[in-house]
C-alpha cells in the first residue's frame, strides 16, 4: 500500500497549530509500520533556506486555474524510509510573509491557493510511480481534493483514481467563498450542487469533502459524536448526520520522542514515575525563571494557548480574578491572540506578581519548561476536537484540569468516572464558576499527596503514542479499500 498525505502545513517546516503536528506524526508512524507514504505541502516562504536537503524534483508542471495554466514544481525530500514529503513550489501562491494571512486579514486569492495544492498533489498521485491507493486529506484546504478525485472516477478521464480520506481538525474553520471561485477548480457546473460544495450560495470546501470523500474521520471519538449536532456542527451537522456510517473518531497521538521527560534538551532536570524528584526540581527552576516565589509548597497551574474564547481563557481570567488573592495558587500563561484576553492576563500579573505571569507570544522551550513545572494543567475549552496539551501535561505529570468536551473528554479520566484510573478533573459548564469550583477541587487534590501522586502516575503512564493511532488508521484504509 502507498498512501498520500495532503496538507497545508507540516511540521518542521511550517506550522499554526497542531494540524502540523498531527500529520507529521501520522505519517511518520504509517511509514514506521511499513508502509509507503508521500505527503504533500506547499512549500512556503524560507522553508527551502532552513532545509536545504529538500532538493528539486526534476518535474515541472503546468494546472488548469479556470481560463489559465499555472505552472508549478516539486522539490522533495526522503524523510526517512518509506517517507518522502513533496513540496509544492509555486511562488505567487505560496512564497508570502503567512500561511493563511497577514495582519489577520486573509489572503483574498485563498481559494485558488488550495485549490492549486489539491490539484497538484492528485497530480502527483495519478504519475507517481507507484500511485498510491489512498488519498488522505486534512481540513479545508484541501477539501476539494476528494471532490476532484471522485470526478475523475466518475467521468471516465481518471478510472483509477484513489480513493479518499478526509480528516476534520476543526469544523468552525470550512473555507467558503464566493461562488465565482469553483471556476478554478475546472469542474462542470452542473456539479455545484447542493450534496457538492455549495453551501448557502457559497462555495465551502469542506462541506465537498464531507460530501465526496470516501471516508470521514475526525480527531476524537467524542468530537465525531459532537459535530453531529447543532451545538457544534457549525450548520453541516446535516450532512454530517446523514453521512454518520462513513464518520470514525481516532483521537491525535502525541509524539513522545518531542514531548519526553528523560531526555529532553528544554528541561533543566530529567524525570520519569519512577523519579519524581526532577518534577520537582523543574518547578522551583520555573518559578525562580519566571520570578515567582520558589515554594515548592504552592501548586502551580500552566496554561500554553491561543488567547481565544474557544479555548475558554475568558473563563480563566474571570475564575482567576475571584481567586486571587484570597486562594494560595500561582499561575502561569503562555500564548499570543485576542488583544482584551492579552491584556485581562496582563493585568492579573500586575496586580499579583508573586502568584501571576503573563507570557504574551510563544516560545516552544517555555512550553516545555512550563508543562514540567505545572502541577495542574488548565484547559477550559468550550470545543476542543482533540488538544494536544492535555496529552503532554498527562506525560509531564501535570494534572490536567479541563471542560468535558471533544478529545478533553476522551483523554482525561475523572475519578466520579473511574476512581482507580482517575487522570484529572473534569467540568461541564460553560461558565467561569463551574471552572473556578473544578480549580478548588485541583487545589484540594494537591493537599491530598497520596492521591496527588496517583492521578500524577496514571497520567505519567497512560499511552498516547501515534503507533497504536496509526493502527486505527491502517485498518480504516483496509476497509476502504476493501470492506470490513
């Protein structure tokens, strides 16, 4: 078997979110399996100086754009054995200052951007020279992709097009556009319909994919069951609903060659369950880094996030501002985004310095620093399809704290659920005092050593790992290919 990956973004080399991450790590642990895989992804602004194995593929092509053709290249790089990514190389699309946008405003020409990059990569799967018999798409961007293999099949020019895959990371995130753009994708017109891309007169590449495509996934069990319901199916929880056989959830796996304890060049001391003492030892290093009394004897919350209402920071700086001073805690934030929620935590790490501090952007060995220090992990998040940040404070031996929803739900095991497996503590209000009494809980457990130390070691040990992922994956291609 070869399967294709298509994304755009892919970890190292370019990156927003845990997208990036998420495809890397599954296509690594498919390759590790055994089995062939390619990926396919833009090659953005200054990947090529950063990575300078990534060599030029001797194949050029030109792509139907609408009325034009638009000429394009591949470089590649043989990642390790049986992997190969393929960078799609077109300077007008994709060598700009963002991936997705500047200044927060997105880029106008978005549509025919990825567009292009679903083209391509089927372009790169219909004359490789072992085509892949699986296409596996990820999120909007190339959500079109399926749709265009599908055609390919149905009107005769492409008999043995691949079957498709398609991954939903987030739903609220669809890429819709004005009709005026499915002329780029050079498909008849009579297949803009509504169990196609259109979309309340609109063109949404995701709702083609969720159409089309062979076979749907998201990123947990408990987002899958979510996304079928008004609440959180962001307006295609119909044609979610209707198409609920071909829906599987496989939540994300963490990549516990980054995300590791024992050997990790961002953590000033190594630790594992078995030895808790570096634990410890990276908590008092945070607190003196950061400025915080060095008290081994106050529990410290981390929190690494986008600034944002979904992922619940509102609430925590509202549960925060009740808090404090009265409650012995610190609190630690690092992220960058909604310039009122920048500046709520600004605030709060004004007013008490010696409980609060406000890190504004991103530092990925602060992450890791942060995550090792924490005893508890905040996560309040009013959707998370899967979070990753729950799964590394689990491994780092920080309890997480966190709303039940999406993959928070799947991940974390609250002791009212399974005293004996009990991970974290969980909540299910949407509000800043359902949070704030979930924080008093996390407050009395750390009183609690004995019990402390038995959410902290099932957290250490519990398995997250993409191999046993992969699998999930592996066996969904077989059955797509051919049956249960």
């Amino acid at each position: 078997m070869h399967v294709l990956l298509a994304a755009s973004e892919l970890h190292p080399f370019s990156k927003t979110g845990g997208l990036a991450d998420a495809v890397a790590a599954l296509a690594q642990a498919i390759a590790h399996a055994g089995i062939r895989v390619s990926v396919v992804t833009p090659l953005y602004r200054g990947i090529a100086g950063k990575f300078p194995a990534i060599r030029p593929a001797t194949w050029r092509f030109d792509l139907p754009m609408g009325p034009k053709l638009v000429g394009g290249s591949f470089r590649c790089l043989e990642a390790a054995p049986n992997l190969t990514y393929w960078f799609v190389d077109q300077p007008d699309y994709f060598d700009r200052a963002g991936l997705y946008n500047e200044a927060n405003r997105d880029y106008p020409d978005n549509a025919a951007r990825f567009i292009f990059l679903s083209k391509a990569a089927l372009l790169l799967a219909r004359h490789h020279p072992e085509p892949p018999s699986i296409v596996h798409g990820h999120d909007w961007q190339v959500g079109l992709l399926p749709l265009l293999a599908y055609h390919g099949r149905a009107s005769g020019n492409w008999p043995s097009a691949p079957r498709t895959v398609f991954t939903i990371h987030n739903l609220a995130y669809q890429g819709s556009f004005a009709v005026d753009a499915w002329a780029l994708a050079n498909l008849p017109l009579g297949w803009f319909h509504m169990e196609s891309a259109a979309h309340h007169g609109r063109l949404n590449f995701l709702k083609g994919a969720l159409c089309l495509a062979d076979a749907l996934t998201t990123v947990s069990p408990r987002y899958a069951e979510e996304i079928c319901t008004p609440e959180y199916g962001c307006g295609l929880e119909g044609v979610l609903r209707r198409r609920g056989h071909d829906l599987t959830g496989i939540l994300n796996g963490v990549d516990y060659a980054e995300w590791n304890t024992t050997a990790n060049p961002a953590l000033p001391h190594a630790y594992d369950s078995f030895h808790l003492a570096g634990k410890a030892a990276n908590k008092a290093a945070l607190q003196a880094e950061l400025g915080l009394p060095v008290d081994a004897s106050v529990p410290l919350f981390g929190n690494i996030t986008r600034l944002t209402d979904q992922k619940g920071c509102d609430l925590v700086a509202e549960a925060l501002g009740r808090m404090l001073p009265a409650a012995r805690i610190q609190f630690v934030v690092l992220g960058t985004g909604d310039p009122v929620l920048e500046k709520s935590f600004l605030a709060l790490a004004a007013e008490f310095p010696d409980q609060v501090v406000a890190r504004i952007g991103f530092d990925a060995k602060l992450a890791h620093r942060i995550e090792a220090a924490s005893d508890f992990y905040v996560m309040p998040s009013r959707f998370e399809p899967c979070g990753l940040n729950q799964m590394y404070s689990l491994r780092y031996g920080a309890v997480p704290v966190v709303r039940a929803t999406g993959g928070l739900d799947d991940s974390v095991v609250d002791p009212r659920a399974d005293a004996d497996l009990a991970t974290g503590i969980k909540f299910t209000a949407i509000t800043s005092e359902a949070l704030e009494q979930a924080w008093r809980k996390a407050i009395a457990l750390f009183g609690d050593t004995v019990a402390m130390h038995h959410f902290r070691l099932n957290g250490m040990t519990a398995d997250f790992s993409w191999d046993r992922q992969a699998k999930r994956y592996l066996d969904l291609y077989h059955e797509v290919l051919h049956g249960p």
